[in-house]
C-alpha cells in the first residue's frame, strides 16, 4: 500500500526583516466579529508512485471533530483563506489512485493561524522603504508609525485593502535626515467602527487629523476648546477613500485655546 510522504507548512514572508533606522512588528486590534486569518499555504513533497492520480487535503479545528477534504489533483501544494485566526489546526495529506483509493494519511500537521503574517521590511533606492504582509483577502490593514518606543507616539501613515491574494504592499519614501523609525501593522476586524485620531500638529499651526472609516463612510471632525461642558462645533466633514483613509486638517492661530477633537457619524 503507498505511503503518502509528509506534509509541511509553508510560511509566506515568515522572517521578520530589521533595519538600523526601521522596524516592523505585528499588531493586532481586533474588533467583534468573525476574524479570519492570512492565507496559509501548504507544501507536500511528490509521491514517486507512478499509479498516483492526485492528492487530497484534509484539515480541521483541532478536538472538533470535523474534517474539511480539499482535492488538488496533481498538484503538491494548496493554499487555505477560509481559515480562522488564532485558532488550532490539523492537516494531513493522502494519494489516490485512479480509482479513488487513498493511501495511508501523512504525518499530522498542527498548526495556529495568525491574522497577519509576519512582515518582511526591504530598503530601496534612494531612501524607501517597501513593507509587504499578508491578511485575510479584502482586509482593511493600516500602518502606523512612531520615531521612538520610549514612549510611542504612533501615527497613521496609511492604510491599504489585502488583494484576492491576501497580498499587502506598501512603500514610505524616507527622507535621509529622518531619525530612527518604527512601525506596525494593525489589521481591523471591523472597519465600520471609527478608528482613534492621529493628530499631527506642524510649526505652522496647522493641525492634520487622520483616521479609518469603512470605505464610503461620510464621518464629521468636530473641536470644543473644553471637555467641561463641551460646546462641540463641527470643523468639516469627509469622505473615506476606497483604502478607509480620512485626512483633515485646521489652521489654528497662535492664541487658540486648547482645542479637543472628535469624529463622528454620521
């Protein structure tokens, strides 16, 4: 009787790239919701049993008791976006032959998927930086970014949507006197549940606000110079671009009282 040879997993960008003046870790917010996990491809070596006519996968949730088959035919590698994330997996591997009858199972591989891959972080010419992961395909991910840990201040640096592919790509053009930089990558669950603000203020006074919406979403800015008895004033109101992005921005004068910000829809 055939022996079907081992199954293994294969990890999409699973090494974590450093840099003396980037970084990049994962991140996770994760919102209610059914939160599924980036693609996980599975590799498993040819069997050189000529009678072979194909190969099936089987997977499931660890102790359900439920068992999913996935027929590849002749190919030696499938590819799972339906999988949930933070959750225990088995998988395993048969050959059939033409007449439908499988060999032995593979060893059993376990395995717990995460919502992001890990992020490979790649400097490019002339001072930019490519970030590339993985999240479950039509993902709202955003990155943000903090000149130092000791304490982080984040800020948004944009967001992006993961391809059918669950494919992410993003570029940062680094100026050559820009200090240290970290970042993460933080996917939502639940876009439709406004992000926090991101406010940048410049030597100008001119304050920028950014945040997340679901992509469509028409979301109001609104300031009160006091959280005692707050008199809310709407500042304007925007549109969430197609990758959730929502950019405003006031010009403050220099004897402007504190100023508190929040936004809202609808």
């Amino acid at each position: 009787m055939r022996n079907c040879t081992c199954c293994k997993i294969v990890l999409i960008l699973r090494i974590l790239l450093v840099s003396s003046s980037a970084f990049l870790t994962q991140f996770t917010r994760i919102e209610a919701g059914v939160l599924y996990a980036s693609p996980c491809t599975l590799a498993w070596n040819y069997s050189p049993d000529s009678s072979v006519a194909g190969y099936a996968l089987y997977y499931g949730i660890t102790g359900s008791g439920a068992t999913n088959r996935l027929d590849v035919g002749m190919t030696n590698m499938a590819t799972l976006y339906n999988l949930l994330a933070s959750t225990n997996y088995f998988f395993y591997v048969t050959d059939y032959d033409c007449n439908g009858i499988e060999s032995p199972p593979s060893t059993v591989m376990y395995y717990t998927p995460q919502a992001l891959s890990a992020v490979k972080l790649t400097a490019l010419a002339n001072g930019t930086m490519s970030l590339s992961f993985q999240a479950a395909p039509g993902s709202v991910c955003l990155v943000e970014y903090t000149p130092s840990l000791n304490p982080a201040k984040w800020k948004i640096w944009g967001s992006a949507t993961a391809d059918s592919n669950g494919n992410i790509t993003i570029t940062d053009q680094v100026s050559g006197n820009t200090p240290s930089r970290f970042y993460r990558a933080v996917f939502y669950s639940n876009p439709q549940i406004l992000s926090a603000l991101a406010i940048t203020c410049s030597a100008t006074g001119t304050i920028t606000l950014q945040f997340l919406a679901t992509p469509g979403t028409v979301c109001r800015v609104q300031y009160t110079p006091s959280l005692n008895s707050p008199q809310w004033q709407t500042l304007g109101s925007a549109t969430a671009d197609s990758n959730a992005n929502i950019a405003m921005t006031d010009q403050v004068s220099g004897n402007t009282p504190s100023r508190f910000y929040r936004a809202v829809t609808p």
